[in-house]
C-alpha cells in the first residue's frame, strides 16, 4: 500500500508547501497532491497557488517524491497542451509525475473566467476526448483525432515521457453513468473521493462489471481512495484529535467516519482492512498546520506496520 497527502495550496508564499514536501518526502511519503482550481474553491478571497506551476517548483526542489493534481480540470487548457506540459513535467522530475484528469468540479469559476462548463454528459465527453488525445501522446511521437469537441492533426510529442508506457492517468471520482466508463477506458488508477468512500464495495463492483464491458481485466487498475488522516499519539490524545479533524472536515462530504481518525494502532487496523478489500493506496486530507507532526507520526508508528 502506498501513501499519499493531499494539501491544498492555499497560501501567499511557497515555502510552506516546499516544508511539507520535504517533510513528506523525508519520513517516506511516496506522493504528494495539490488542487487545480482558479482560486481556492469557496475562499476567493484568500491566497492560492496555481497548480501546475506549484508542481513543477516541487518537483525540482526535491529528489523521489511523486507529485500530482486531485484532479487537473480539463476543461483549463487543451488537451494538447496539456499532454506536452505533463510529458515535460515528466521529462524535468525524472518519472515522478502523477498525472490526474477530470472534467470539472466548480462552475462557478468557469463563469467568472468565460471558461466552457456544459451538462455532466458535455464535459464528460470533453473529457474522454482529452484522454483520448493524451493517451496517445504519451505512447507515440504524432497523434491525429477528430472528435466533437477536439480536432488535432499530426502533433509531435517528441521527447516522450520518462515514465514507461506513460505517467499513471487517475481519474476520480464515483458517477457510474460518466467517470466508471472513463476509469475502466483510460485509468492506471481509479481514486474514490472522501463522498464515495461509504458506497466503495458497489462502486468497485461496478467498475469490474465496465471492465469486461470494454475487455479489460479489472485487475490492471490500481484503487486508491482520499480520507481524512488525524493521528492521535494515546488514548488520551485521541478525543481531542477527534473533535479537531470534526472542526475541519466534519461536512458530509469528507465522509469523516470512513477515513483515518486515531491512534496508531488503529489506523493500522483500518489500513490492513482497506487493503484486504483491494484497495492499493491512500491520499490523506490533512490540516496544513498539523500535515508535518501527522506526517512524522504516521511514518514513525502506522506505515512500519503495513509496509513491513
């Protein structure tokens, strides 16, 4: 099982996401996650950094952590663009890029930005042709397509990617009728939001019914899932962590119960039940000021036990 953390970068400068990935780097976190949005979602009025480029600083400023977007929105740059960037990206880090895609959370932004939003089905299609069209990038020096939404015409990606046969595509997400068709299609990794977490078992079984839909074995995509991570060192800590991450991520749809909420010994029940139902690793949501004692406290107590 591999572990991931996901901190949002909602911050004016960029030292404290470099701490953290340093931090997360050093005590064996195998990756770390940002968001892709315009601004930070709900907060507009707070200071964020823009995705890619926050990637690609990290990137460069460390030596073997994996580094992504929970998702990248499609519908923010064209396909083309974004296989070159993401190949690039892939290129400058040496193989550690994570590459995850998905057609778009907020319309909000999309308005405030004369960006396309569309139905669910639109941005879904949108979405399989970008894949479509990056897939093909990734494995082979000229890619044509001509779809609905999309028309591209003998583009070279020369050079490819580091990484053999191509960056992990992750798709998230838990819509049966539009992202499970694109998992089984497209992804080396289906993660499941913290809102899917409580319908995990359905939802995977429905993934493998899609996959012998479309002739794939199952078995060739990774599952990961986000959860909320808040570590307790004993007992006696472990109210008083429990009540903080409730402060944090107590809204339905962090689905805080499903996640990773207390002591070491714990977590490692959970994690090894989590891994007996197949899933392969987890993106923890964390608070930013509690992310490097979680960070510690997890690699020193938790990740010995499963990894070992």
């Amino acid at each position: 099982m591999e572990f991931g953390i996901y901190v949002p970068q909602i911050v004016s400068e960029f030292s404290p996401l470099l701490d953290i990935a340093r931090t997360a780097e050093r005590t064996g976190f195998d990756s770390l996650w940002l968001f892709d949005h315009l601004w930070s979602p709900g907060l507009p009025e707070h200071p964020s950094l823009e995705a890619w480029t926050t990637a690609t600083a990290l990137l460069t400023a460390t030596t073997t952590l994996r580094v992504g977007a929970l998702v990248l929105c499609n519908n923010f740059r064209h396909p083309v663009v974004l296989g070159r960037m993401a190949t690039t990206l892939d290129v400058i880090s040496g193989g550690r890029l994570e590459f995850g895609l998905g057609s778009g959370s907020i319309p909000a932004e999309h308005a405030q930005a004369g960006l396309p939003w569309g139905s669910a089905a639109q941005r879904s299609e949108r979405l399989g042709e970008a894949l479509e069209i990056i897939t093909s990038m990734f494995v082979g020096e000229r890619t044509s397509f001509a779809g609905s939404h999309y028309r591209v015409d003998d583009i070279p990606n020369a050079p490819g990617p580091v990484q053999r046969p191509r960056p992990p595509i992750h798709i998230g997400g838990a819509g049966p009728k539009y992202t499970l068709p694109l998992v089984a299609r497209y992804a080396d990794v289906w993660n499941i939001p913290t809102y899917g977490l409580p319908d995990q078992r359905r939802l995977s079984a429905l993934l493998d019914a899609e996959c012998t839909r479309v002739d794939r074995d199952p078995a060739t995509i990774r599952r990961s899932h986000q959860a909320v991570l808040a570590v307790a060192a004993t007992d006696r800590e472990l109210p008083e962590v429990r009540d903080r991450a409730r402060r944090h991520f107590g809204a339905a749809a962090f689905a805080l119960d499903e996640g990773y909420v207390g002591t070491p010994a714990m977590l490692v029940d959970r994690l090894g039940e989590r891994a007996d139902r197949g899933i392969d690793s987890v993106v923890f949501m964390v608070g930013a000021k509690q992310a490097a004692t979680t960070m510690e406290l997890f690699a020193a107590e938790v990740a010995p036990k499963l990894r070992g």
